[in-house]
C-alpha cells in the first residue's frame, strides 16, 4: 500500500488556494492515487453546521469561534483525514491548524493559547506538507464574495499574510512557500514539485 500523505494550502483570502488545490487533486488521481479533497470548517456533515454558523451567520465571540473551530477539526480528522491516510490515501485539504493560529490567535487577539487548543483537537497530527500561497494582499481580490470572518479581518491581511510566513519559517522543510501573484499553471508547477519531495518523504518514512 502507498503511504498516505497530508497537504494542506494556506494563505490569505484570494491567493487561490482552490484554484491549485484542485489542479493537485486532478494531477495526483491521473497519476493513479486515490485522493481525498476536503476543507475546514466543512469536511463532514457537522462541519457543514458549523461553517455556516461560523462564517455565515451572525457575530460570534472570538473566543466562541476558535473553539467551534477547534470542535470541526477534532471531528474532521477522526472520522475524516486519519482514515484516509491509513487507507494510503492523499489528503488534499483546505486550510487546518495555521488558519487558526493566524486568524483567531493573531488577527483577532486571542494569542498562543490557540495554537495549543488546536493541537490537542487533532491530538497531534501535523501535515506532510503545507503549501503556503503568498502574494501581497490585493484589495481586488480580498472583495469577492468574503464570508463573515473574512470581512471581519480584512484590516489585518497584511498581518495574515505574515503569519503565515512566519509559522513557515518554524519549519521550512514541512513548508512551501510557493509565490502566487502568477499565472496558475506557474503556480502548480512550484506546488506539484513540493508535493513529490512530500512524496518521496513519505515513502522512505514507510519503508
């Protein structure tokens, strides 16, 4: 069985993370792998909950919110990415612990206690690799259909945006930091080069 493998895009709002998280997914099942696509909030049914309630519906307490985000990934990764991973399957997913730490722990105030929160919730787990999309902050982009909490720290993208880069610098060989103010076909080539490397990492941990 292949070893399974965790990607995880991060990166503020419009970098296009779906845009390349797509395109890996479509490259790695042509390539004969099974793969998982999945997002957070909203990986699994309660999850869908709690999206809305989180990023569609009225104001909720920042602290209310890391917490509700924190209860998604508990559920998310037990019942969703660690069984795909036994299964040796990749996991192709949309924002994970980073997006909390960067947004509710830095652009909304609450510090390092989220961090802790969120790794006791997925006991643990880490990403084989997390690609970074970084690009400067565009007014453009950041105005198309934001949710609630990316209205809310819009303020902070800049602030976002080196957060991100900051939690990459923690741990460069995990990290890709790959420049996303180009086109998309020049994008994926710098994602799908990391996710080979991620790959092989992989395989020679399994053998």
């Amino acid at each position: 069985m292949s070893a399974g493998l965790f990607v995880v895009f991060e990166g503020g709002d419009g970098v296009g993370k779906s845009t390349q998280l797509r395109m890996l997914a479509d490259a790695l099942g042509t390539a004969g792998r099974k793969v998982v696509v999945t997002r957070e909030p909203g990986g699994t049914a309660l999850g869908v909950e709690l999206r809305q309630a989180i990023m569609h519906g009225d104001h909720v307490d920042p602290r209310a919110e890391a917490l509700l985000y924190a209860a998604d990934r508990a559920h998310h990764v037990a019942t969703v990415v660690r069984p795909a991973l036994a299964a040796g399957a990749v996991v192709v997913q949309d924002r994970y612990v980073d997006s909390s730490i960067v947004y509710q722990g830095g652009a909304r105030g609450l510090g390092g206690e989220v961090e802790r929160i969120s790794r006791w919730a997925t006991d643990g787990l880490l990403p084989d690799l997390t690609v970074v999309l970084d690009m400067e902050p565009d007014p453009e982009r950041m105005s198309r259909d934001l949710d609630r909490v990316e209205r809310e720290t819009a303020a902070h993208a800049e602030m976002i945006r080196q957060g991100f880069l900051g939690l990459a610098a923690r741990d460069p060989e995990r990290y890709a930091i790959v420049d996303a103010a180009r086109e998309p076909g020049q994008v994926f080539s710098d994602v799908f080069k990391a996710t080979r490397v991620a790959m092989t990492r992989a395989k020679e941990r399994a053998s």
